[in-house]
C-alpha cells in the first residue's frame, strides 16, 4: 500500500498542481473519481495487466468509459502517460492522493460521523456547522450507521475522536469500575 501511494504521488500531484492552475479542481475531482472507481472492477486490472492490449487500447478504454461532462482537457494526455509508465493500476491511489492535495489547497476537513441509526438531514446539517466553527475549518461530513453502537454518535476529524456513543459511555463505565 505505501509502496503504491509513493509511485502514485507524482502523479496525484501533477494532476493537482494542473487542476489549479486551469481552476479546474472540482472537475479533475469527478474525472479521477471516475477513473479510480472504473479501475477497481477485477475485469479492468485484468485488462490493465493484459499485455496482449495494446497502450492505445487500454487509454481508448477509459477514455469510453468516463462521462463525456466529466472529461478535462487533458484527459487523454494524462491516461497516455499512465498508460507509457505502466501506472494504470494506481488510479485509485492517484485520486485518493489528489483529494488530500485537494482538501488541504481548500482547508476542507472530512468528518466522519457514526450513528447508531439514520440522522436526518436537518442534524447533519447542524453537526457540520457546529463542527465547521469548533474546528475552525470547512467540513465535509460523512455519515455512516453503525447499530453496534448503541445510540449516540461517534465523530473522528482527523486524529481527533470524539466519542459520543452510548457503547463507548458503558465501556468507561466498565473501566472506572475496573472490570
């Protein structure tokens, strides 16, 4: 994994620095969101792997495969030197990598919120203004619904965890009792 995320930098950051510079940034987003969820099908590794397939034939197959709305200029360029590089495979880590050159170039944080059942999207809401102005930052909450927890809520921002949950509650109970 970190082998992959280090051949997958220059990339993420050649797409970036572009993205900036055209003011393109949520547009390459969507066009490597795209790319990376195409080459995650065990078909498509198989197909990047094939060498009987030609570079030509592997970029014309992701080129057909992204929405034309999504498409940036440089599209088939940028396929064309994964392709040359035989980096194909690391699209997935080229757009995780992106997204983090991304959220930092817009001082955006993702928060990840667990419940244990579906919120409404009125709460949502006010957890991601009240994160946004105790953290300091703009937020992009991602909520997840997780039953084991009991009730309440669990938040993790970066390496802060905030721990909310009615499970969590019971095991510091548990602990204070020394069981």
């Amino acid at each position: 994994m970190a082998e992959s995320r280090t051949l997958a930098r220059p990339f993420g950051k050649a797409a970036f620095l572009r993205a900036v510079q055209i003011h393109a940034l949520e547009k390459w987003s969507r066009f490597l969101q795209q790319l990376s969820d195409i080459s995650k099908a065990d078909e498509v590794k198989q197909l990047i792997r094939t060498p009987a397939l030609t570079r030509a034939q592997k970029v014309a197959f992701f080129v057909s495969c992204v929405d034309e709305k999504d498409k940036v200029l440089e599209s088939e360029n940028f396929l064309w030197v994964l392709a040359y590089h035989k980096k194909l495979y690391l699209l997935p880590d080229i757009y995780l990598l992106y997204e983090e050159l991304r959220r930092k170039h817009e001082k955006t944080l993702v928060v990840e919120l667990f419940s244990a059942k579906s919120l409404p999207q009125i709460m949502q809401d006010k957890f991601q203004e009240s994160l946004s102005l105790y953290l300091g930052q703009k937020i992009v909450l991602k909520v997840e619904v997780h039953p084991a927890l009991l009730g309440g809520a669990l938040i993790r921002a970066g390496d802060v965890v905030i721990d909310g949950s009615l499970k969590g509650r019971l095991q510091k109970l548990k602990q204070a009792f020394g069981k």
